[in-house]
C-alpha cells in the first residue's frame, strides 16, 4: 500500500503549492510564537511592563531559577502522576470494558454509542456537570462526605488530595470509553480460530488471554497509552475552570503553571521558560509517537 | 457488570438532565431525588433570556463553521500531497503536523494573543477560527491521508489517459470516493472549535462576542447563578456533539490513532 501510494504522481511543484497554506499557518500561529516565547525566556519581562520598558536579556537566568523552584519542580511531579494516573486508570478501564463488551448480547451497539458520549462533550459543560455533582453541600456525590471515614469537609475540589483525585476521576469519566471502543475495535481483530485452537489445547480464559489476545492487542494498547499521555498534559480547561491549579498549587500541571505564573504572578519570563520546557517535553512525546509508529509498521509488513 | 459500568458513564448526563429541569427547592433536599418531580423549563428559559445563551450559540457556531471550512479545504490539500506525491519536505511536512497535533495550545497562547494584538487581530471570531484550524488541521489530514491512499490506483491511470490534471484527478474522483471522511474530518472540526475554550477566552473580550464555552465559564464563574441555568447551559451546548459523534465514531477513531507519517 506505502509503496504504491507514493509512486503515483511525480510533481516538482505542485506539492509544495499544495501544503503552502498550511505551513504559513503554521509558520504564524505556532512556529513564530515558539521563537517568541524562547527569545521571551531568555529576559526579564513582565506582565505589566510598559511599552516602552527596557526589557533586559539575562541568559539563562530564568531556567536556572526554575531549576532550584520547588514549585516548579512540584508542577513537573503533578504532571507527571497526573498523566501516569490518566494512563493506568483510564487505559486500564477501557481494556477491561472492552473485553467485557467483546461478547455478543443484546443492545451491546446501543452500550457501544452510549460510550462516546462523554468523549465528544464539551470540556466547559463536564465541568458544570462536575462541580455540581461535587458540591459539597448539595451535590450528588459531594454530600456523601458526610459518611465518609476519611474527611472531606473542605471539599472535593478545594482540599488536598481530593482535588486531585477529582481531576483524575473527571478525565477518567471523559476518556476511558472512547479507549474502550478502541479497544474492542482491536479484539474484534483477533483471529477466532487462535482462540478456538488454544481452547482445544486447553488453556483457560486467563491464559487465552495472556498468550493469544494480549499480543494481538498490544500495539492498540501502547498506542492508547501515549494518547492518554498526551491528552493529561495537554488538559486545560477541565483543570483550570474546577480546581484553578488549586488548592495552594497542588493540582498546577506545567499548562496551569504556564498560565498561572503570567497572569496571575505576571512573570511573563518564567512562564515562558515554563512553557518552552513543555515543548521540549512535546517534542519528546512525538519523537516516542513515531518510533511507536514506525516500530508498528514494521511489524505489520 | 457491564450495565454497571455504562449506569457510570451515563450518571453524571443523566444527572444534568434532571437537576436541570428540578425545581430549586427539590435539588436541595436531603436524600438527593434522583428522578424530576414536577419538572420545569425555568433553567432554559433563564439562560436564554438572562444570559445571552443565543448569541453565544452562534458566535460559536459562527466560529465553527469558518473553521470548518478552513480545516476541510486545507486538510484536503495536504493530504493530498502526502498520500499521493514524491518529493522532498514530504517527511518534515508530516513532523510539522505531529508537532502542531501534541502542542498544548496552553504553552503558546500567549505570543499568540501578542501577534494577534499587533495585527489587530484580537476580538474578531474570524480570526479566532484561524487558530482553531491550525491545531485541528494534523488530525484532519490523518484522517483523510488513508482514505486517499485507499483510492485504486487504476482508477487514477485510467483518469490520466483521459487527460485528467492531478488537481482535476483530486476533484472528480478523489473527493467524491472519500467524501464520507472529508464529512467526518468536518464534523471533527466543527466540534473541535465548538469546544475549544482557552484560545477563546484569551482572544475575545467583548460579552456579545463570547462563543458558548466563554459565555458557560463566565456565568458560572458568577456564583449567584442557580444549577439550574448552568445545566440547561450545559445541556444546549454540550448535547449536539454527543449525537452526531456517535455517527462518525469509526473515523474519527481512525484519524486520532493513525499518526503515521511513513510516505
């Protein structure tokens, strides 16, 4: 198919032609901004310098504080444990779902759309949703702290750790059955016939699974993990709009520290140096996606 | 066991839909009344006529649709010339996507907004489907990009003898064999920028001009605001890309999970 595909047309200009708006688009509202932000981190700017401020070059100041700020060194851990958290629990979720709806029944499609639901809605109305349910004084789960053994009078979304393990839980609710679709796309891909033979054999459902149906599965389930990767760090909005990077900074993840640190501590430079840390981080999740990709292909020829 | 686990997916819905028609006083009682009594349209009514839920509506649907069309002429294009042409960039072009598709917007926002300002740029919901498309347009030529690959190549021979140009080829035969993924890439978009909420409340200032996710952030950020207008909010906004979604899921599964770049 690869080999076919790019050998149709042999053009010495028109490919250039055809990709030239996006990458001037590109060129303006990502690569042009990246230069801004590197050359930003490098001074000494603020959020409400004025026009006419000088503003100075100071090196490499900026990542040297960064360096020896705990905060900062915090927000690389939340990240972190927040997209690792996203990946056990959500990929996890959607593989056990799949296998469990992998199994001919009745309204099994009707379960099937009804899993896309909370994928395609918007971040701003789960978040509504969210910080109701999550009241503490009426809402659905937040009056539950009543009777609960660990106390949570301060509230789901304002003390500590709860705040966190309601971010997880809210990007879990949002992602893991769109996972699990995905997931039960690549069971559906297992021969039959290799688990009928291992039936023969005798093995039981455990080890069917680990010897036929895991490897079988395992490129989606790789796949899927980086995804859930990417999406936690990418998240904004849900975090920023139910917890603030709260409470003190425990739910600041590097986008929320980004942001925070310009508009709220009007550091414009340290959060620019934040920032180009965080693409430096996304440069390295895409370098891990292609070698993904292309270790996948060469499996597959 | 599995209707379990869909009662949990389907809960947090379910429970927008009942606390949003509930009368106040209900919502507050103690057990929680998990179905309406009385139910009423009083949240609807206040979001729409108190707030301006309509105009938000179609800021974003404004938004949407030039997105839209941006992102499928575009993504076309670049597709086009990824599944389809030789030559040398190919590899970097494909980079460039991937990049653009894992970069949190959160981490260039602000530059943005600053060339933005010394374009005068800022406050127009035009310009504001300009962003929206540059972040959605690598998701869109991935999913075109084996679409296009999936084309037969005799039915492109055949449409050379003819005398067909390669652009002439892309138009008759291409676009209406893959029309199904160019609609799902446009669905993708739409819904993309319908969603989208930090680079709108960064580029937009004025509350006529918020789009429904700026407008829904900045009622609830006004704690006086009953839970009955948010959901009803909520449910406006939200609910329309939960339907269609289920219609398109097959592409969109396939555009979010094949990155591939090889040419």
């Amino acid at each position: 198919m690869k080999n076919r595909s790019s050998s149709r047309f042999f053009h010495a200009k028109l490919p250039y032609l055809l990709t030239l708006p996006i990458i001037l688009l590109v060129a303006l509202l990502v690569v042009y901004p990246i230069t801004q932000a590197i050359w930003t981190s490098l001074t000494d700017k603020t959020l409400g310098a004025a026009v006419d401020e000088k503003i100075n070059f100071v090196g490499l100041r900026n990542y040297n504080s960064l360096l020896h700020s705990s905060t900062f060194l915090a927000s690389l851990r939340i990240t972190t444990t927040y997209a690792l958290l996203n990946v056990i629990f959500s990929v996890g979720a959607g593989l056990l779902t799949a296998i469990l709806v992998n199994k001919k029944f009745k309204g099994r499609g009707g379960i099937r759309a009804l899993m896309t639901a909370p994928w395609a809605f918007p971040d701003i109305a789960s978040v509504i949703i969210f910080i109701w349910i999550l009241n503490s004084a009426f809402g659905v789960i937040g009056i539950l702290n009543q009777h609960l053994p660990f106390d949570t009078s301060g509230g789901w979304l304002t003390s500590s750790p709860y705040a966190f393990i309601s971010i997880i839980v809210m990007s879990m609710w949002k992602t893991f059955p769109f996972y699990s679709i995905v997931f039960l796309a690549a069971l559906q891909g297992v021969p039959e016939d290799l688990t009928e033979a291992a039936t023969v054999d005798g093995a039981g459902p455990f080890q069917r699974f680990k010897t036929v149906t895991l490897p079988s599965i395992r490129p989606t389930f790789v796949l899927l993990a980086l995804l859930a990767f990417i999406f936690a760090f990418r998240q904004f909005s849900m975090i920023y709009l139910t917890t603030g990077g709260g409470p003190e900074r425990d739910t600041e993840t590097l986008v929320l520290a980004v942001y925070n640190t310009a508009f709220k501590y009007y550091d414009l430079a340290l959060s620019s140096a934040i920032g180009v840390v965080g693409l430096i981080f996304t440069f390295l999740i895409a370098v891990a996606f292609l070698a993904l990709q292309s270790r996948a292909e060469k499996s597959n020829s | 066991m599995i209707f379990l686990v869909s009662l949990l997916v389907i809960f947090p819905l379910y429970w927008m839909l009942v606390t949003a028609v509930q009368a106040p006083e209900v919502t507050l009682r103690y057990p929680p009344v998990l179905y309406p009594i009385d139910p009423n349209i009083k949240g609807f009514h206040a979001i729409f006529i108190e707030k301006q839920m309509g105009q938000w509506l179609i800021n974003s649907g404004f938004v949407a649709i030039l997105t839209t069309i941006l992102t499928s002429i575009l993504s076309i294009l670049g597709a086009y010339a990824l599944s389809w042409f030789k030559w040398r960039g190919k590899m970097a072009f494909g980079l460039m996507l991937l990049f653009t598709q894992m970069l949190p917007e959160a981490l260039i926002v602000i530059p943005i907004f600053k060339i933005y300002s010394n374009l005068h740029w800022t406050d127009s919901l035009a310009t504001l489907s300009l962003i929206h498309a540059a972040f959605v347009i690598p998701v869109g030529v991935w999913i075109l990009k084996p679409a296009f690959e999936g084309v037969p190549k005799e039915v492109n021979e055949a449409a050379q003898i003819d005398g067909c140009t390669p652009m002439g080829v892309l138009r008759k035969i291409i676009i209406p064999l893959c029309s199904p993924a160019i609609l799902a890439v446009g669905v993708v978009a739409f819904f993309a920028s319908w969603g989208e909420y930090l680079i709108a409340v960064t580029m937009i200032s004025t509350e006529g001009k918020y789009p429904a996710s700026v407008g829904l952030a900045s009622t609830m950020s006004q704690l006086d605001t009953p839970i009955q207008t948010l959901l009803s909010g909520a449910i406006v906004y939200g609910l329309p890309p939960v339907i269609l979604y289920m219609f398109i899921q097959r592409f969109v599964i396939s555009g979010l999970t094949a990155g591939a770049i090889k040419g």
